[in-house]
C-alpha cells in the first residue's frame, strides 16, 4: 500500500449529477495535489455512478465506493473509518472549491496544532453559479462555538478540514442527527480543541431548492433543539433563560428568491439580484414585495 497522504477528502453522493462534475474538477485541481479522494455513492439512481467510474478510472487518487443507500451520517463514518489521512477534507457534490483550499487550510493546522476544526469564508452562489453574497463572519473559536448555539450558521460543513484523529476521539457522526450531523460534531469538537475559519473565500457554496438547508427545515429544526438540550447537559452549564427564537418556517419559491435578490442587491452583485427578481415577480405577480425587489434590482441598489 502507498503511503499515507496528509489529507482525506471525504465526498458522500446521493443523485448529485447535475452538479457533480464541477465539484470533483475543483478537488482534482487543488494547488495541494497530496490526497486521497474518498468518493462514496450512496445508492444513485441518476448518472452519479457513471460519471464517478470515469473519475476513478484516470485519477488514482479517486477512491470509490458504491453501494445501496444507508443515508449521509452512516455514509460519511464509512469514510472516515477508512480515511488515511492526518486531516479530513469534506466536500458536496453541487459546490466548488477554489483551488488553495488545502494549501491553505494544511498550512494553517499545521502551524495551529490545537485547532480540530477549520473552515473559510465562502462565497454563497446560485444554482447556476451567481454569486450572492459571502457568508462566515466569525473567524475564531469563541465566536463561533457561541454562534452555533445561538441558531447561528458560522462554519460551512462542506469547507471544513478536520484532524481526523479528534473526529474519531469524539466519535464521528451521529446518525440521531442526520441533517444536523455537523452540528452536533462540531460542538462535540469543540470541546476537545480549537474551531476557526479562515478569513480567505475558498469554497462556492451553492444554495437551491433540493439542499437539505431547504427540504428539510422542519426536521432540523427539532434536531438543532435536541442537540442544544445535549450540549448545555454535557458542558455542564445552564441553558439561556431566554432561547434562541425558532428558526423562520420554510421558504416558499418566490420568498427564496426574493431573499437572494436582497442578499445580492446588498453584496453588489446586480446582475444576480435582477435574476432572482425577475423570477419573484413571475411566482408572485400580485406581491407588492415581489414588484419592489425588481424595482430596486432594476436601480442596481
């Protein structure tokens, strides 16, 4: 057997084609080239499979599996029960690394020996990749450990490197909370050393209707409670006397691109803002709110 690489890219896939391709080319293209690729299709029925095999057959960095579907929490610890790597690179099959990702993200563990958990910035784009805005603010650990148990989105699951040996020391992934699994594991890492975020941009984040940010809000929210009730048990300390406010309920079509309009409008991308304007006016032509997000679009502010 070849020697252990330094990373272990971790890449779960269920139907993901329509994406997939862009997202394997910017791991393939990383400026640090020492890594497996740990590719596991979950039971696809689309043209994942094909279009993995292909990867596989000129890559030998690309490591698949396939098998009949378990689900993403047990997908992802078969990963990382045969991961090699020192560190474990996550990645989705719809968003795109930019390609120092894990020069970056290496040099900085590497210099920061108790950090367990480093993601970036990242760039939020559409479907068809239109940049909206860039999410991730806070950078160290304090301000993210408080941000994820205040409903808060600090840390991207997809962006992350992690020391493989703390994954395994806090248990991996739980599958109680599937669709919420990184953060539980996150706030478990957080325990046993350092979270951080890299203030560089080094993942397109794709946001659309089939996430699982978007189809399954309801679920996770019930989970996200489950899991704070958890932490303060495990940590010792009292929750807040005044919880965090619930999450708002699931987004209709024109509601979420109206919010990407907004979102874009403030970050300066205009050409994205008109887009999504456009499609809340032709969902919701009686809207008064769909007819002033053009307006503004349209004004470029």
């Amino acid at each position: 057997m070849s020697p252990a690489p330094p990373i272990s890219v971790l890449l779960a896939v269920y139907n993901g084609q329509r994406f997939l391709r862009e997202a394997v080319d910017s791991i393939l293209a990383q400026t640090f080239p020492d890594f497996e690729f740990i590719t596991i299709d979950d039971g696809s029925t689309d043209g994942t499979l094909p279009l993995l095999k292909e990867y596989a057959a000129r890559d030998p960095r690309v490591h698949l599996v396939s098998r009949p579907n378990k689900g993403l929490t047990l997908t992802l610890n078969e990963g990382l029960a045969v991961a090699r790597g020192e560190f474990i690179a996550r990645m989705d099959a719809d968003d795109i690394a930019q390609p120092q990702r894990f020069e970056k993200q290496i040099a900085y563990l590497r210099q920061h020996p108790d950090c367990v958990v480093l993601g970036s910035r990242v760039l939020l784009i559409d479907p068809d990749g239109l940049p909206i805005r860039q999410w991730c603010r806070e950078l160290a650990h304090d301000e993210i450990d408080a941000a994820h148990l205040n409903r808060g989105w600090p840390v991207v699951h997809p962006a992350v490197m992690l020391r493989t040996a703390a994954v395994r020391q806090v248990g991996g992934y739980r599958e109680q909370y599937n669709t919420l699994e990184d953060l539980d594991l996150f706030l478990r890492l957080a325990e046993v050393g350092k979270l951080a975020n890299l203030p560089d941009v080094l993942l397109k984040y794709r946001q659309h209707f089939a996430s699982v940010t978007h189809s399954k809000a309801e679920q996770q929210s019930r989970l996200r409670q489950a899991i704070y009730n958890e932490t303060y048990a495990r940590r010792g300390v009292a929750p807040p006397a005044a919880p965090p406010p619930d999450l708002p309920e699931p987004r209709r079509p024109h509601q979420q691109h109206s919010l990407w309009a907004w979102s874009a409008l403030k970050a300066g991308n205009v050409t994205t803002a008109r887009k999504h304007a456009l499609a809340t006016v032709r969902r919701a032509p009686l809207s008064l709110d769909s007819w002033q997000v053009l307006a503004c679009a349209i004004r470029g502010r």
